[in-house]
C-alpha cells in the first residue's frame, strides 16, 4: 500500500475528529482550524472525491436541513482501510522522528 | 421539519455551483447556503458577497485539474481509436491527408508570399513616422500623381520646417561607365543616386565599413552598398579607394548594407547631392525628385501636408493655378509605396499589384476549401465503418458531447498531420518556390509570430470547420437501431455531400476557366500587333557617349558599313523605355489646352526603320529629308488629346511658344506593354540626349554580326562599355510580372483540380464498395461489365455537369471583373469555358473510372460470399 500524502492524512483525521458530523462546511473549519492556513469549502471537494474514490471515505447524505435550503448534508466517515493507512502513516512518522528532538533541529536551525 | 423548496428554475448561484460540481451540486449548494447564511447574520450582505466569490474563484484551480486528469484518460483513448481507424482504413486515410496536406502546402506558400508583398518598407525604424512626397495636379480631366516634388523643397523643408526631422531627395541618373584603376564596369543609370544625407537613416541603412558619422555629407565621396563593394574590389578594403563615374572621380567614404529585398530604394552607388553635375538644373522650384520626410513623433501629418502645399504654390505661383490646376503636395507613408502607387507616375519602381494579393489570397481560400470538403465527405462517408463504434460508446455512457468532442479531436488530429507534413514539403520545395515568385526572403525569416499563430489558427479553425459536419453524423446514431445492424447512414447525408462536391468542382472549374483565360490575354498581349516592327532590333546603349550633331551621321555610316546592318537610327528612347513627361500647349493656347505630352527625341530614320505609319505630314514630301530641325511628329491620341478633330487642322499648329512645329501626325503605336493605354505622344526630330543606337540587323549569322557591331563600337568609342539587346526579346521583359503570375496561377489550379479529383477518386472507391452487393446480384442478373461502369458513373458525372452549369457565369463575371485591370483585353473566348467543362468531365471519367470499372469486374461470387 502507498503511504499516504500530507494533505491526505489532513483530510483522513479531520473526517476522524469530526465523527458523525464530518461534511464540507465543518471539515473546511477544522482543516483551517488544525492547520492555521485557510480553507475555503470550495477547496475541499475534490480531494475528498479522491479519497472516496481510493476507498479511505466513505459518504451518505444526511436527512434535509432547513437552514441549508432545504438540501441535505453530503457526510463522510473514514472507513477500515482509511483507519489501516492513518496508522501506517503514523508508524513511518514516528520512525523517521525516531532519536530525534526538537531542541536539536532549533540548534541545527541556528547553525546553519 | 423538513423544508420544502419551491419547484423554480436555477438561479445563477445555483447554476454556477452545478457547473463546478455536476455530480454533487445538491449537498455542496447545501453548503455554500450554510457558510452564506452565517456569514449574513454574522458580518452583513457585503462580506457574504465576498465568501461567495472567494468560494468560486478558489474551488477553480482543484475543479479545473480534476476534470483535465479525467477528461485526459479519455484523451488517450481517443488518439489510441483515431490511429488504429486510420491505420485499419489506409487508403481513406491516404487520400485525406495527402489531400489536405498539398492543400496546406499550396496556403503556406501563398501566405509567405502575401506576408511578403505586404511587408515591404515596413520593416524601418519609426516607419509610420517616414513619408514620400508626392505631386498631385489637379485638372478637370483628373488628378495627374508624380513621385517627387521640387528639389528645392527639401532645402526649403531643413532650413524652415522643423516639424519634419529629416528630409532627403534620392535621383538617378542616366547610365554611366564605372572605372576602377584598369577595370571597367557598367552600372544602370537606376542604380547611381544623388542624394541627401538623411536617406541612411530615413531608410535605416546601417553603415559596415568605413566613415559612420558624416556619411554623404562630403561633395566628392561616395558611399556603395556591400554588393557593389565586393564586385569593383573583391576582398580588399573598399574605403578611401577612388572610382571614376564617367569623367569624375569620387573617393569610397563607406560601405553600407544592400538595400533589403523587400524595399522600394534600389541603389549600388550614393553620392551627395553636392556633387551632381546637373544640380543646377535641379534646384528650382519646378520638376519632381522623389523626397523622403521623417517628422516628428507628435507631428500631424494633415497640418505638414498642407504646410508644405502652401509653400510649394507660394514659390510657384502662377505655374498650375493660371492653367486651372491645382497643386498640392501629398504624403505616402514609406510602407504604402509598394503597393498603393499605381496611379502615381513614376520611373523604375519596384511595384506590387493588390490585385494579385487579393487572387492569391482567394485562391488559398479556394484550395484550402476544396480539401476541407474532401476530408469532410470522406469521413462522412466512411462514417457507416463507425457505427458500431459511436453505438458501444453511447451504450457504455458516452454521451452527445463526448463524442462530437471524440470526432474533432480526431479531425484536429488529422489536420495537424496533414499540416507538419505540408511544412516539411513547404520546407523541400522553398528555393523553387523563391525562383519562380522572385521573393527575396530566407527560409529562416519565415518562421515569425505571425506565421505560425496563424499556422495554429488554421489547424484548429479547419479542424474544427472540416470535422464538425461528421462530427454530429456521427454522434446522431441510436445505438439501439444501430447495434440491431439496420442503420442506412450513408444515404442520410447524401444530399449534402453532393451539394459539396457540386460546389468543390464549380471551383475547381472556374480556377481552370479563369487560368486559360488569364493564359489567353497574356499570349495576346505577348503578340499582338504593336504598331512598330520589334524584330530584328538591336539596341546599343549610347549613355554617356558623346553624340551630336557634327557626329551622329557619320557614326552611323560607320555602323551601316557592316554589311548585315540594313537600317540605323538614334533616339532617346526605344519602346519599352522610359519618355519624358512634358506639359506643352499649342501656340497661344497655354490656359486652355495644356497636355501631359511623352516626349522623345530622334533622328531622321527614326520612322523607316521602326516602320512606323504616318498619316498625314505638313509638306507634300513624305520622306522626312526636309524635316527641319525642332520640327515634331505626334500621335493621333495627341491629336485628340488636343482637341483637333483631324490631321490636317493639326499639321498646321505649331507648340509651346510657336518655335515647335508640327510636322506631322503618326498612328498610334504601342510604346509600352499592353497593360497601359496608349498616351498622347511626340516625337522630335532634335540632334541631343540621343541615348541609344536601333540597328536593324539580317537575321543571319547574328552572333557574327553582333562581334562585328562590338568591334566597330570598341574602335569608335575606346574604353567605354559595349551593351546591347534585342528589342523583341527587352519588350517581353514588360510581361515578366504577368507571366509570373500566370505560372503561378497555372500551378495553384492544377492543385486545387488535383486535390478535388482526389476527393471524387475516394468518393467513388467508397461508393464502389457500397455496392458491392448490388453489383453482384446485378452481374448474376445478366448485367454487363460496361453497364455496371456506366452505372456507377452516372452519378459523379451528372454532379460534375451541374458544377459545370454553375460554373461558367461565375467565372465568366469573375473573369470579366480582372480582366478591366488590362488596357488592351481579349473578349474572352467561349471555347475556354468549352475547355475547362470539358477537362472536368474527362478527369472526373478518369480518376473514378478507374474505381467503377474496378468494381464491375469483380467476380460476383466472391462479392456475395462476403456475408
């Protein structure tokens, strides 16, 4: 299995974080939130097509809300495989930043 | 609670979003209303506006790459289909792109040689900022346009007119012998200028050797141009070297670049206009000398034409406006002169005609239009192979879109082919190219912007133009009547593929009616009757021999001593050069009945040995031999110019101030081509400014007889150079340009018949194989092989004679239009229209016999096994 890219882990744990209530609107807010670079719901559609159509997401609409015009949320929830990528993602991440702390890299920061 | 929306159309929000998002626009609309809504509440309409576009303009870039990456999957599997369709259909495929590519290679060539016609003088530094004066007079008859205006002008314009930066006057002279040390060389009088220093920058010249700074601004210097720096001193240095023009010596200040191809200014030697021996005569207030300005960059040229217009008829005040003319000054910007002088009268310019911009332009037209029709009743045509195709794609999803998408692709695809191989031809064939249309261009020059936007613009345009007619053919086919094996596409867009090809062959026809036409005038032009004998002519150029009235006659007695020399006349002109363009009046008469007159002089034997016919003379003695001196002769157009009704009221009127007698009217004869009307003109019998020597020489032994002639000149006139010419063989120099576009014209026709016989040849090949069903059952019937033929061809032919019946008044209206540009035309023979109809016909036999024949004799077995 390919390990997952940045933006795709971003993704992955916003719809993790947000559980049930993981749409545009709220996964836009909490990307912006988490990675203090803003998003505009426009942005997020397509990568979360992606990630639907590699089988990390899955999607369901949400009964009809009335503050919404009447039209229905489009929910995402993370599935099995999703899960098994976040984690294998982390194992690498943490392999790499093995012996490593962050008071060495500011020391390396200044040095160079 | 659910919330029930209203049944309405889409807003424009929405219809945006559905843009963006086809598949998911309910639930992202949902959204982009959330955001709005708390955005509303929280900070007002304004920044809810803001989110909204912000919402749109950033979704874009991820929308935008998303759909490029789906639809270029799809991409692949179109190129993978088009290759495999044409290399499974070889000869369609062949037919089409050999077609169309001949059809490029035809257009590229034209729109080289259009961008050239079009390019000249434009390529100047400022070049909208330059101008050449002209003289316009203007009479009740009309506006007489000389190039040139009064040298003193120019002095006039840099002593007092500081609008205009530079100015500079540019005069040729007459033929000269050119000597270097013992070396001795002959240059045309059109290529030794008198001139003013600002000409190098006017006509941004650059400088490659020698004195840069003051240039033409020393009397006794002269400047010569790479070409003539290499043929009077090879490799040595040219600078300071001195060259003697006839008698005066002139030192070599510097060497500047030639004068690029595609410029009006043609020169070998500059010199100062200091130094011109006929200065004197030049410096008035009178004549033409062509001037070039440049003005300044906030300069209105209305208000400097009229400047100088004021200027001109202050210091000649009575000359036009007592004669009831009226005088102005206009400007020609420096890149109109090439093609915008034709009612300019003017010496040795290099001319471009619109209207051969404007043939060729049409043609390219008509040729690219000729194979786009092909490419597009080919792939209709074939269009039945595709059926099945279009029919699995619409059942696995495709929809309308898709597939007029697929098929112009396709078509783009085939035209690009089609295109890079028309390049690589353009690219082979180029040098024949440049000799046969004399372009002075590079291979290199001619890849610009220019050319290749428009190169793009042309595949795409005619891929897209070519390809969108099959294109909704074929995407129109129901699948389900189409996968059940019934669909009947090849009769559907029958009708106008035959509309098509009717108009394909009308054009085709008429290019061909209208090249043996335009054959036609030029073989008459070529031999009709001129009035005067030109055979057996030979002229000697006299320039700057010294001849006059002590010595003209024993000269000549020395020429008539060779025996095959029968006649010899001095003049100052011969046909197919250049006259005098003199105002004369009759005696008293100088308000009323002024007249642009040509003017030459001649001797004696002038008229017998041009076998010229003269009508009427003033004494009773028609043999010339008491012609006094200053007694003229003048042409029947003159007299009519006049206003005399006869010869004989004009044989008794003497001109100018009473001093110029007529002696005589001669009949009209062609001096120049048959392009020109005949001019009123004059003859005068006058012992000066005699510049070439007619011999009439016995049509035997002639290169003998020309040694003997140059012996004789070389002992006569030591150290001076021989030229000669035959005056038949010079008077067809005047329908060079004629006859280029002819073969040019000629070539492009053959083309266009070429590519829409291709066409026909694919057509019947196609049909051919349509029927191959029915030709069986028709040969088991009992049908012959020739009743077969006679069958399939019926049907192209009769398309060819309607093309034929539209063609003719087309062309005979088309034809009619061009030829008006010819003083002189034929009545345009029918028998051409005879014979263009005619080579369509037997082409058209030719090239889809072949198929029909082919198709007869196919053994009827094996037709109706195939199934």
């Amino acid at each position: 299995m390919k390990i997952l890219t940045r933006q795709e882990e971003m993704f992955l744990l916003a719809v993790w974080r947000l559980a049930e209530n993981a749409y545009g609107v709220t996964i836009a807010e909490k990307l912006s939130e988490t990675t203090g670079k803003k998003w505009i719901v426009g942005q997020v559609y397509v990568p979360l097509e992606r990630l639907e159509q590699k089988g990390y997401l899955r999607s369901y609409f949400s009964e009809p809300v009335s503050e919404r015009g009447g039209r229905s949320k489009r929910l995402y929830r993370i599935t099995k495989e999703g899960l098994n990528a976040l984690i294998e993602v982390k194992s690498v991440e943490n392999s790499l930043w093995k012996d490593i702390n962050m008071i060495s890299l500011e020391h390396g920061k200044e040095n160079s | 609670m659910t919330f029930k929306r209203p049944k309405r159309k889409y807003s424009t929000t929405e219809r945006v979003i559905k843009f963006l998002f086809p598949d998911t626009m309910e639930s992202n609309l949902g959204d982009f209303i959330e955001i709005y809504n708390e955005k509303l509440r929280s900070k007002g309409l304004l920044s809810a506006y803001i989110c909204f576009a912000e919402f749109i303009l950033k979704s874009f870039p991820s929308v935008f790459v998303s759909r490029l990456y789906r639809r270029s999957t799809m991409f692949k599997n179109y190129l993978k289909t088009a290759f495999r369709i044409n290399k499974r259909r070889k000869g369609f495929s062949l037919i089409n792109i050999l077609g169309l590519s001949a059809g490029f290679t035809c257009c590229i060539f034209i729109i080289i040689y259009i961008q050239y016609e079009t390019s000249w003088d434009s390529f100047h530094k400022d070049a909208e900022r330059k101008y050449r004066l002209v003289s316009a007079i203007k009479k009740d008859t009309g506006i007489l346009r000389f190039q040139g205006v009064a040298p003193a002008l120019k002095v006039y314009i840099s002593e007092n007119i500081p609008q205009a930066e530079k100015s500079a006057r540019f005069w040729t002279t007459r033929d000269a012998d050119v000597k270097i040390g013992d070396k001795l060389f002959r240059e045309k009088g059109q290529n030794i200028a008198y001139t003013d220093r600002d000409l190098i920058d006017i006509f941004t010249l650059p400088i490659i050797y020698g004195d840069s700074s003051h240039v033409l601004s020393r009397p006794g210097t002269a400047v010569i141009s790479q070409t003539t720096a290499r043929k009077y001193f090879g490799d040595e240095d040219p600078v300071g070297k001195i060259i003697r023009i006839d008698t005066t010596r002139f030192e070599v200040s510097s060497v500047v670049q030639n004068p690029r191809g595609n410029s009006v200014l043609k020169f070998n030697i500059l010199i100062p206009w200091e130094s011109n021996p006929f200065r004197t005569h030049l410096n008035g207030w009178g004549g033409f000398v062509q001037t070039y300005v440049k003005l300044g960059s906030e300069v209105d040229k209305i208000h400097f034409k009229s400047l100088v217009t004021k200027v001109m008829n202050d210091k000649n005040e009575s000359a036009y406006n007592s004669r009831g003319e009226e005088y102005s000054v206009e400007i020609q910007s420096i890149s109109d002169i090439y093609l915008h002088s034709s009612d300019i009268s003017s010496v040795n310019q290099a001319q471009g005609s619109l209207t051969n911009i404007y043939i060729f332009g049409w043609i390219a037209f008509i040729i690219i239009l000729i194979a786009s029709i092909n490419f597009t009743n080919l792939s209709t045509a074939r269009s039945v192979n595709r059926a099945c195709e279009v029919g699995m794609r619409k059942v696995a999803g495709a929809n309308r879109g898709q597939l007029i998408f697929q098929f112009i692709c396709e078509s783009i695809l085939t035209v690009s082919i089609s295109y890079f191989i028309a390049l690589v031809t353009a690219i082979i064939l180029f040098s024949p190219f440049r000799q046969l249309t004399l372009i002075d261009i590079e291979l290199s020059g001619l890849f610009n912007m220019t050319f290749i936007s428009s190169s793009i613009f042309m595949i795409f345009f005619i891929g897209i133009a070519a390809g969108c007619y099959p294109a909704f053919i074929l995407s129109s086919f129901k699948p389900s009547s189409v996968l059940k094996g019934s669909v009947r596409t090849g009769l559907r867009s029958g009708n106008i593929r035959k509309i098509l090809v009717v108009g394909q062959f009308a054009l085709s026809i008429i290019m061909l009616a209208g090249s043996i036409i335009f054959s036609q005038q030029l073989d008459y032009m070529k031999n009709a009757s001129l009035g005067f004998e030109k055979e057996r002519k030979l002229i000697i150029n006299m320039e700057g021999n010294k001849i006059g009235p002590k010595n003209y006659s024993s000269i000549k007695e020395e020429f008539l001593s060779i025996p095959a020399v029968q006649g010899a006349s001095f003049s100052s002109s011969v046909p197919g050069k250049w006259l005098y363009h003199w105002r004369i009046w009759p005696y008293g008469e100088q308000q009323t009945n002024t007249i642009y007159l040509r003017v030459m002089t001649a001797d004696e034997d002038f008229f017998s040995l041009y076998d010229l016919d003269i009508i009427k003379t003033a004494g009773s003695n028609a043999d010339m031999s008491d012609f006094s001196v200053m007694s003229w002769m003048i042409n029947e157009s003159a007299v009519k110019a006049y206003g005399w009704e006869n010869p004989d009221e004009a044989v008794v009127k003497t001109l100018k101030d009473g001093n110029l007698k007529i002696a005589g009217v001669y009949k009209d004869f062609h001096f120049t081509g048959l392009q020109e009307l005949i001019e009123p003109q004059a003859i005068g019998f006058i012992i000066e400014d005699f510049r070439f020597l007619s011999l009439k020489v016995s049509s035997i032994e002639v290169s003998n007889t020309i040694s003997l002639i140059e012996s004789k000149y070389k002992m006569l006139f030591s150290e001076r150079v021989f030229e000669c010419y035959f005056l038949d063989e010079d008077f067809n120099r005047l329908y060079l340009k004629e006859e280029r576009v002819s073969k040019i014209f000629g070539i492009f026709t053959m083309m266009g018949i070429l590519i829409a016989y291709l066409g026909l040849f694919g057509m019947a090949a196609y049909a051919a194989q349509q029927r191959t069903k029915e030709i069986g059952i028709r040969k088991v019937l009992g049908s012959t092989v020739n009743g077969i033929a006679v069958l399939l061809l019926k049907e192209f032919i009769y398309l060819i004679i309607i093309s034929i019946i539209i063609a003719w008044p087309v062309s005979y209206y088309i034809m009619n239009i061009w030829l008006q540009d010819f003083a002189y035309r034929i009545s345009i023979p029918i028998w051409s229209f005879f014979l263009s109809g005619m080579t369509a016909v037997l082409i058209a036999l030719l090239s889809s016999g072949f198929q029909s024949f082919k198709a007869a004799r196919t053994d009827p077995v094996n037709s109706l096994r195939y199934e």
